[in-house]
C-alpha cells in the first residue's frame, strides 16, 4: 500500500509540474493534498 500511495503522489506532482511548464490556458485548480488510501 505504501508504495501505491507513493507512485500516486509522484505521479501528481509530475502532472502538476508539467501543467506549470506548458503555462496551460485551461489550467486545473490542484488540491494542495491528495486523499490518503485506507489501508486495507
């Protein structure tokens, strides 16, 4: 599960990222946290 929340935040922080170089007109509104997996 650790590893799955992981690939996610990077995967968000890389989409993010991305959004911000290529200074998109439609820009999405990012949350500052992503939601946390249950365990389970």
């Amino acid at each position: 599960m650790p590893l799955r929340q992981a690939l996610t935040d990077f995967a968000y922080q890389l989409t993010q990222h991305a959004y911000k170089l290529a200074e998109c007109k439609d820009s999405r509104g990012f949350p500052k946290e992503l939601p946390r997996y249950k365990d389970g």
